[in-house]
C-alpha cells in the first residue's frame, strides 16, 4: 500500500501524503516513500515543480509515535525539500502539527485554506521542536515563534501566513496557488533551479551548522522521561503528569 499519490498536470507533479488513517503522520515508512518520490521529481525533466499536498483533513500530524523515522531521515528529507532543483509547493487544507511545520516550511512556497490550523505541540508531550528548526527559525517571526513553541497553541491560517510559515492564504487554496504554478510553468527550468539555490542558500547553511546538534537533541529529548510520560498520556488521551 503506497503513502504518497502522485498526479501531474501540465509538468506539475502533485504528491500527496495520503496515510489518513494516521492523521499523515511522519512514519519511517511515510518519509522514506516521500524521499523517494521526490528522487523521482529531480531526475524527471518534464516536471517543472512539485505541489506537496495530502488527503483527508490532516496535512501532517508530526512524527508517528508508534513508527517514528530515523531522526537523521527525517533531517534528510528536510534538506531534499530544500535542495530539490524544482520548486516545492505546500497546499494545505487542513491541520498541521509539530514535524508536519517542518515539512511545510522546508517547501518554498506555502499555501493554506482557512480550514488549516497550526501548532507546535513539542512541548507538550515533553520535547522540542528540534530539527525542524532547520528549516523554520531562518523564514519565520522569531518573536511570534517563541510565542508558539513555548506555548504549543493553535493558530490560524491567517497568523501563520503573517508570522511566515505560509506564503498566502485564502478561502480556495486552489485559487491562490492558480496564479502561482501559472507563473512556475512560464519560467524557464534551468532559471528556476539557479534562482532557488539563491533563495535557499542562508537554509542551507543552517542545516550545514546546526544539523548534526539539532539531531542529538532530538534523540536525547525522546528517550526521555519526560517524552515518555507525555507520549503516553498523548496516547491516553489524559492531560501529561506535569500540567497544573
């Protein structure tokens, strides 16, 4: 059974992470299967970019507690995301959550109906939004973000397009990302992957940094106590022993 559909329309090709059963959540199978997919997308010359989208009313739930990726996995697939030589779309329509904001800000452009809701939910189930920092902290408000790591509260599309998580948002996805691939299908391939790796060189150098610490944070926070009690009670539906 494939997590990822692939449609392509007019050298747009469209992958969508489709585990609804799992909210999308950020399996090891999920992130190998997408890293996979874009492979694909970089070696095929009749896609011009790449839309990232999802099927049922999660675009990605952050990382699968019962199947969580290689931490160094998932950092990979941040940076392909980043590297990829063909623009990266997001087009969300409904909620994301903890990994799936790394997955979405990784992307080059973001767009979301005002269906979607957001969250940095790390902190209460006892972690830190670690590596998704990476491709985060360089594209978004640093004092909104320490609002909403800290807090772990849910906001809307609005707010996460003022703070920078998102490009646009709207009522119809659709319609705000229409003028969008239309201009991506009337640039020039080779113009495109230049002007990419100009916007994403200050990421990069992030990732060249801070990867590797980010990473060891990430595995010494979820071996944790804390991580355990708080992934259980995430589990048991029951608020975590620490919330007063």
């Amino acid at each position: 059974m494939t997590l990822i559909g692939r449609t392509r329309e007019r050298a747009v090709q469209t992958l969508s992470l489709d585990s609804p059963a799992t909210r999308n959540a950020l399996s090891a199978s999920l992130v190998g299967e997408l890293a996979d997919a874009l492979t694909e997308c970089a070696k095929d010359a009749d896609v011009r970019a790449v839309v990232l989208t999802h099927t049922g009313n999660t675009f990605c739930a952050g990382a699968d507690l019962r199947d969580p990726p290689d931490p160094d996995a998932f950092v990979g697939l941040l940076r392909q995301i980043v590297e990829l030589p063909k623009p990266v779309v997001a087009r969300v329509t409904g909620h994301v959550r903890a990994g799936g904001l790394g997955l979405l800000t990784a992307c080059d452009i973001a767009a979301a109906s005002h269906e979607a809701t957001f969250a940095f939910t790390e902190v209460r189930i006892g972690v830190a939004p670690a590596v998704i920092s990476l491709p985060i902290i360089p594209r978004t408000d640093p004092r909104a973000l320490a609002r909403y790591y800290l807090t772990g509260e849910r906001f809307t599309a609005p707010e996460a397009a003022r703070i920078g998580l998102l490009t646009a948002q709207g009522e119809d996805v659709d319609a705000v990302l229409e003028p969008v691939l239309d201009g991506l299908r009337r640039a020039a391939p080779a113009a495109l992957a230049e002007t990419k790796a100009l916007l994403t060189a200050k990421v990069l150098e992030t990732f060249d940094q801070d990867a590797a610490d980010l990473t060891a944070l990430s595995a010494r926070l979820f071996s944790a106590a804390d991580a355990r009690e708080g992934m259980t009670a995430f589990l048991e539906r029951r608020d975590a022993e620490w919330v007063v």
